[in-house]
C-alpha cells in the first residue's frame, strides 16, 4: 500500500519504508499505475490527479478528527490522528503546532515557517537580512542583531510549545524537523506521523 | 528645544508637548528654521537634512549606552536610555525588545512588526492571509485559522517579553503600542519614551 501526502508545492510518498519528497509531476509520473491512497490540501492538483491519475484513492473525507477546530487541514488532521495523546509540530512552509489528549484534539496555532518569518524581516530592513543561527543561546539576551533575530523565532517557538506541552510527548515533523527538534530536549522527529494518521482513516472506514 | 527620532519612512518630532509623526519631507519643510536636535538610523536621509536643514544638531554621536550589544541602532539605544530599569518595547515596523537593569543595557530581540508577521502569512497561503484579532484569547488552545494567527504571534509576544521581564516595568512605544500593551497588564505606554532618552543624550553631554 502507498500512502501520498499532498501539499501546496510538493508531494510526500510512503511506501512503508521510506519517504520520498516530490514535484507533483514527479509523483504523478512514478506512481500513476500504483495502488495509492492520497489525502490532498490543494483543489487543483485534485482535480489533476482525477485526470491524469484516476485510480488513485482520495481518504481525505474519510475520517474526521474529533476536534471543535473549524477548518483544519487534511495533512494537520492526519498528523494529530498519527498521535493518541502530545503534540504535534509540523515545520514546514508553515509551522503548526496542535495539541492531542486522550485521542482528542484540542486545539493549535500556525507561525509562519522558518523562510517565510526570516523574509518578513528583509521586508523590515535590510539590515534584519539575517540568515537563521540555529544554535542561538535561547537562555540569555541577544547582543548582535542576527542572534536577536534567531533568538526572537526559536525562543518564541520553544517557550510556547513547552508551555502547551506540559509533561507530553512532542512530535515534529516537516521539512525544518531537525532545526525545530534540536530546540526541544526529547521531541522525537517522525517523518511518517501523517502517513501514520493515514493508515487510521484507512483502518477505521473498513472497519 | 525640539526633538525629533527620524526612521526608514517616517520621522517623530517632539517639542515637550506631544509627538508630532511626519513624513521625511513634512517635517524638514515644518521645521527646518528650528532649533532641532535629532537622532537618525538612516544615512541617506541624514545626507538630506545636511543639505536641506543644515542647523539641525545630530546627537546620534554623543552618548553611548552602557552595553555589550553589537550595532544596536540608535532609536533602540535612545529609547532604552529613558529608562534606567525595565523593558522597552518598541512596536513598530519592527518589535525590538530591549532589557536594561541600573542603567545598563542587557541585550534583546527583534521580531517583524505586526503588518511585516502578518504579511509572512500571506507569503506562505491564501488560506492564512487573516487579519489580527487583537484580543483573541491567549490563554486556550485556537479552535480556528484566524484565531490561529493572532494567537501564534500575540502570545509568543506576551509568553516571551514576561519571561525576561519578570517582575520588571514594562514600557511600550511605537505604532502598535496599543495592540501590545493590551496583551501586557501592568504595562505602559509611552510615546516619548526616546526623547527621554535624547534629552539625557543631550544633558549627559554637556555635563
């Protein structure tokens, strides 16, 4: 079984060994025969995939996270179904952060990712232009403006998720996982947490 | 005695009365015949006044903060100088965040302003292009995209400036000072915050 993950620019594909990360072409072109279940974030690569790809499985409407949040989606959705109880990080073009209990999700919020919030600063001033220093000290004062810069993000980011993370499992995931994990002592980084929600929504609408 | 804080795009002029905030052009063509002492992070506008107001006095030189921060520019400097202990923040297009304990500068950190922060949103999808919901709750968990937004930047700001803050005063200024200190009970808001500091530039250097 092949799991797909289909996002805004990129498609991530599980085989149950490994994922790979690809141009939709790409995915399209490798896997058009295959059998494959998809959730997808973006109508108009649907509507392609419908085309060019019309055995593949959408799950998207199969299975609904128990949560009060309108509007979250598929990919966030899968992900926290990935995880029974902790937090999920997704860090990515986006950084989500959403909180699961006892199955349940709680609740998150979305900071812009890692290249988006350091291009908001070159829209500021050029002199904020900085690129990311990934091991900034996040426990005293910044004294040199890329420092203030990378610290502002990644305290910002690490304060917050300990805050709602309490004593819970913290979970990241995306393409900045490791710049993200490296900030929370004992974050586990998954790359398949979502393909893991997957095979729930597969599971749970045979069953 | 005038004093004027001049930015990127705008300029700030304050005669002991109220702050006056004026375009480059509106306040050289206001005040150009003024005794004026001004401060100045930008060279090309700096050229300008020698050309066009050529008795206005630039302080930027006279005093320097007692710090170890490396190019800390000369708005924050002034600002942090009208305060002997305490934390200034100074929400404009960008957040500075700036710690002095007796008299001596700490270090600090800078996000994008609010406008910039949000417009990162935008960058990433059409789907987080959302206004600021100022008083979103910052204390549960968001249960829509919106509240999302607002909430990922209004709390990261209120979590973070209170954990270096501590039991310390908190000064705003700036644009957004109202949107910010909103989010930060106890603190206050005051406008002229950097020409105190100008004012002790001036009188520490004629002393």
């Amino acid at each position: 079984m092949i799991l797909c993950d289909i996002g805004n620019s990129r498609m991530h594909v599980y085989d149950g060994i490994s994922v790979r990360h690809l141009s939709h072409e790409e995915g399209i072109a490798l896997f058009r025969e295959s059998e494959l279940f998809f959730i997808c974030v973006n109508d108009s690569v649907r509507e392609r995939i419908g085309r060019e790809a019309p055995g593949w499985i959408d799950i998207s409407q199969r299975h609904r996270l128990k949560t009060d949040y309108e509007g979250l989606g598929i990919d966030r959705e899968a992900a926290c179904l990935g995880i029974e109880d902790g937090v999920v990080v997704d860090a990515g073009s986006a950084i989500t952060v959403d909180v699961m209990e006892k199955g349940r999700h709680l609740g998150g919020w979305i900071w812009p990712g890692l290249s988006a919030w350091l291009s908001a600063y070159r829209d500021v001033s050029e002199k904020l232009a900085v690129e990311l220093v990934s091991d900034v000290e996040l426990d005293r004062l910044p004294l040199k403006t890329e420092d203030a810069v990378s610290f502002a993000i990644l305290a910002s980011v690490k304060t917050m998720i300990q805050r709602f993370a309490r004593e819970k499992r913290i979970v990241v995931t995306g393409g900045d996982a490791p710049v993200v994990a490296h900030i929370l002592p004992g974050a586990e980084i998954d790359e398949t947490i979502v393909f893991k929600g997957m095979k729930k929504m597969i599971k749970d609408s045979v069953c």
